[in-house]
C-alpha cells in the first residue's frame, strides 16, 4: 500500500554541514559505489567513454555562489540526496505500491521488483533524489544504506550511510530526528537546520546546517601580521636574480 | 518537463475517446450520421490505443499490472483501473444497444459519469504534481474534461452547441495558458530551494554537480524555445477552438452536416490538442531545475 505512514517511530535522516563541506565529491563516489556492488540493480553509466557520458546517482553536489548577510560573497557546496521526508510525495503517487516508507525507521524505498517505471515519483519529489536507471529501467533512490546501518556483518563503525563515512571533513551527520537528546537533532536546534522548500509541505527530514557568517576582523583590531613579512621582499634585486629577471623580462 | 510522445498520445487520445464514449452512452448522437456500428467501436479504438500507448513510456512495462492495485492512493492507479471499468461498462452498453436494441439509461447514465471521471482522474495524474506550479491548478482538470468531450460533440449534429463548446474550450484553454504563465513565479524559487540566501541577496549556481547532463535535465528540465511559443498557442488555438468553431456554425447554416465534414471538423481539433498537450509537457517548469539555477 503506498499510503503514508501516519507516524513513524523513528526518523532516520542526514544533517549536512553547508559550513564544513569542502565539495570533493567524495560522498557522491562512495555512495555510487556501495550502492552499485550491494542493495538492487547497479547505478549504471551510459556512454561512460564516450562524448556525452551520464550515470545514475543517488547523491549530487551543487555548488553555489551566494552573498551573505555580511554582503561578503561565499562559495557553498551544496550535497543533495534523499531528504526521506516525512509526507513523501514520492510514495503516494506511485501505481505499484514499489514506493513506501517504513514505519520504523521513515526510510523511503523502492521495491525494484514492483517498480514499472513510470518515472511519476521523480515528477513528484521536489528535491531531484530519485532518477531512474537507464539500464534498468526502474527508479533508483537513496536507502540511507539501509544494507550497512542494521549489518552486523561490518565493523560498528561502518554501520553508516556510505556517504557518511566517506566524508573527509566530517559534513555529513546520520542519525534519529524523532530523538530530541540525538547527535543531529541537537546539531539542527543549535545551528538553525534549514529545511529546503517547506512551501511544498513535503516535510523532509533531513536538515541542512547553513554555513556561519565569517567574523569581521577588520573592526578587531587585530595586529597585522602579514604586511610587514611582504613589504621585506627586497625590490632591487642584486647579482645573479638580477640577470636573471633581466633575461627573463627581455623573454 | 520533458514531452514525451507516448504521455502525449496517450492523454489526448484517451480523453478524446471517452469523450466519444461520453456522448454515446447517452444516447445523445446522431444515428443517421454516425451509424452505432461504426462510431461505438472506433470510440472504442481511440480510447484503447490512447492506454496502450501510455505503456510505451514505461521501463519495465512487463510489470504493467500491478499499476492497478493501489487505486486508493494513487491517481495513477486510479485512472488505470477506472479506464478499464468505464470500457467494461461502456461496451456492455454498447453490445445491448447495437445487437439487441436495448438502450438501458441508467446504465449509460453511469457509463458517462465514468467517462467524465475517467479523464478527471488522468487529469489528476498531473494536476497533483505541485513540483511542477503550471499543472497545480484547478483549471487543469476542467480543460482536460472540455478537450475530451468537446470534439466529440459533434456526434450529436447540432452545430450551435457545438460552436458555443468549442469556444468555451478556447476561452478556458487562453485562461489556463494566462495562469500558468503565473504560477512559478508563485511557487518556489532558488532561495527556498537551497535555503541559503534571503530575499535581497545574490545567489547562483557556480558549479552544476556534474559536467554532462542527466536524467533529472532530461526528463524534468526541458527548455523550449520561448520564442516559438505564442506562434505554437495561436496555432494550437485556432485548429483546437476557433477553426472547428466557425466549421460547426457552417453546418447549421448551410445545412451539410455528412459524415465526413463532421470527421474533418474532429480531425482538425485533435491536431490542435496535440499541439495544445505537447505545450502543456513542453512549459510546465518543474521546481528541480531551480537547484540547477534554470
């Protein structure tokens, strides 16, 4: 049935740090390939060699350009990925019932098995995370690696999303949203986690921590370090530089 | 959005069968001009390969059947299992009437409501979508109900009626084209997509997540040439509405309602809607695209 949950006993979602994300994709290529050698069929490539090579991808990252409320200008890595939202557009409007969201964890799946792929709940999610396999030709989306989270067969350590644990500065954060005393639902309260396009009243779960504002260190006072180790580059060079530049100018 | 040509047959054609079948299980047409052994089964065709074509636009359409078992959540669903009883109750109608002359009204009074709310629900399919602010309006089902029942109108031979139908499609299909133009701007934009930037500040995409393209710009992000798409409405307008239109006022006056004539005015609306619907794919923005800055 692809009728809603009406509450879920947990709420299993991501926190991403817009701070801290330095954009090196790596999330995106950990997830590709967990995602491709385990749960469902492989996120396949089309023309991978050729002139217009595309993929499946169950998590993408934008960059943005944005000015901030300083009037200072900010370049924002902007990871996307399922936002497992709470009233997911994306299950009620599947025909098949292959869309659903799990009452115990409000994870969002895709039953391949039943999936005919209509591409109707990519048309229906707002947010861009489902894309349909060119190969397989059913909806592929992100399970917040369900298949590492419960396995008891990997080291504790391991049991997190694939994007998560590859993350290098610690950006991306998994945990219990329901759980008010958790890792990310304190991160969201004490960060004002954003969530993207609450006008669609979607709901998503996963929440996005806005990068801080940088500090104004004109106004501090600080002493200046820098300028004077500048200003000692001697400016008539002497003797071998000398000809050097020379040559070099005259080149 | 992408428009593809299978949604694009599939919608017209079925809305303009049921349409036929609208009118016919009311008894409402004209048998001397359509003769019920012809007009039955071909409104029977158009309806049948508008469905079928809807399975060409699936990726594992081998699995199709199982797209008629959550009727009660999803609209999809819905239409698929509603278009199969309307044909059920509509050919059952059909077989009385044709072989054994039996024009049971009740029964081709429910027949019609099936039809009406077999195109409300396909409809519904799209109007639901409030990714994508064009088709969420309320006007959306209302002109897919006037583009499938009007055409077929002209079964009925009374060119007045069918003159003031057609232009209360033209009126509405000008209205909704006039909203829609509206809607995005109302809905989301970049700033609520992304959530970093407040309402006076600069923002926009440095990097797209990838250098090459993928199934969300194809399928969802679909930029037309907007400098063709008022030449595209005029064109899909006068053939869907004002053409017919003065056609239908041509049979009252001077009196050549035949069978072809009647067929051509059909044709004619049909290529319009084509038109009509490959714009309504075509300009409807889906919100996904703002991520991409477009």
């Amino acid at each position: 049935m692809t009728s809603l949950p009406k509450n879920t006993v947990k709420k299993l979602g991501l926190a991403i740090d817009l701070d801290t994300c330095v954009g090196c994709h790596a999330c995106v290529i950990s997830c590709k390939e967990w995602n491709t050698s385990n749960y469902g069929s492989p996120l396949s490539d089309m023309d991978a060699y050729g002139e217009n090579p595309t993929g499946t991808f169950l998590n993408r990252v934008h960059t943005y350009e944005v000015e901030t409320e300083n009037n200072d200008y900010k370049v924002v890595h902007f990871p996307k990925s399922c936002l497992h939202c709470e009233d997911a557009p994306c299950v009620t409007v599947c025909p098949t019932g292959a869309s659903y969201k799990r009452e115990e964890d409000g994870i969002v799946l895709v039953n391949e098995d039943a999936c005919i792929g209509c591409g109707l709940c990519a048309w229906a999610c707002p947010y861009g995370a489902r894309e349909m396999d060119a190969d397989a030709g059913v909806m592929k989306k992100c399970t917040l690696c369900i298949d590492r989270i419960y396995n008891e067969n990997i080291p504790e350590e391991d049991r997190q999303p694939a994007c998560v644990r590859a993350c290098p500065t610690n950006a991306r954060h998994f945990g219990d949203f329901a759980d008010p005393s958790s890792h990310v639902a304190k991160l969201s309260t004490s960060r004002c986690g954003i969530e993207l396009m609450p006008e669609l009243e979607a709901k998503p779960v996963n929440r996005y921590l806005p990068p801080r504002l940088k500090t104004d260190q004109g106004s501090n006072n600080l002493p200046d370090i820098l300028t004077p180790m500048i200003n000692k580059v001697p400016k008539n060079l002497k003797g071998f530089l000398s000809w050097v530049d020379k040559v070099l100018e005259k080149i | 959005m992408k428009p593809a040509t299978s949604l694009i047959i599939f919608t017209v054609l079925s809305g303009f069968g049921f349409g036929l079948l609208f009118w016919l299980n009311l008894n409402l047409y004209s048998s001397t001009n359509f003769p019920d052994v012809i007009i039955f089964p071909t409104a029977f065709l158009i309806s049948i390969v508008g469905l079928i074509s809807s399975s060409f636009h699936l990726g594992n359409p081998q699995r199709a059947l199982l797209a008629f078992t959550q009727w009660r959540s999803s609209w999809l669903s819905t239409e698929a299992v509603l278009a199969v009883l309307t044909l059920f109750t509509s050919f059952i109608y059909a077989v009385l009437s044709i072989v054994f002359k039996l024009y049971i009204f009740w029964l081709g009074l429910i027949a019609s409501g099936m039809c009406l709310l077999t195109i409300f629900s396909t409809a519904m399919i799209y109007t639901q979508m409030k990714t994508v602010p064009r088709w969420n309006m309320k006007v959306t089902p209302v002109l897919f109900l006037l583009y499938g029942t009007v055409g077929g109108s002209i079964i009925l031979n009374n060119g007045l009626l069918s003159f003031f139908l057609f232009l209360i499609l033209g009126s509405v299909q000008i209205w909704t084209w006039k909203m829609g133009d509206q809607q995005f701007k109302r809905s989301s934009n970049i700033r609520t997509a992304t959530g970093l930037s407040t309402k006076d500040k600069y923002i926009r995409m440095l990097e797209p997540p990838h250098t090459g393209s993928n199934y969300l710009l194809k399928e969802m992000v679909n930029i037309v040439a907007q400098k063709h798409i008022y030449k595209l409405r005029w064109i899909s307008l006068c053939l869907l509405s004002l053409l017919p239109a003065i056609l239908c006022l041509l049979t009252t006056t001077a009196n050549i309602n035949y069978f072809t004539f009647l067929a051509v005015i059909c044709v004619i609306n049909l290529i319009g809607t084509l038109i009509s619907r490959w714009l309504f794919f075509s300009e409807a923005e889906h919100v996904v695209g703002l991520y991409y800055d477009r």
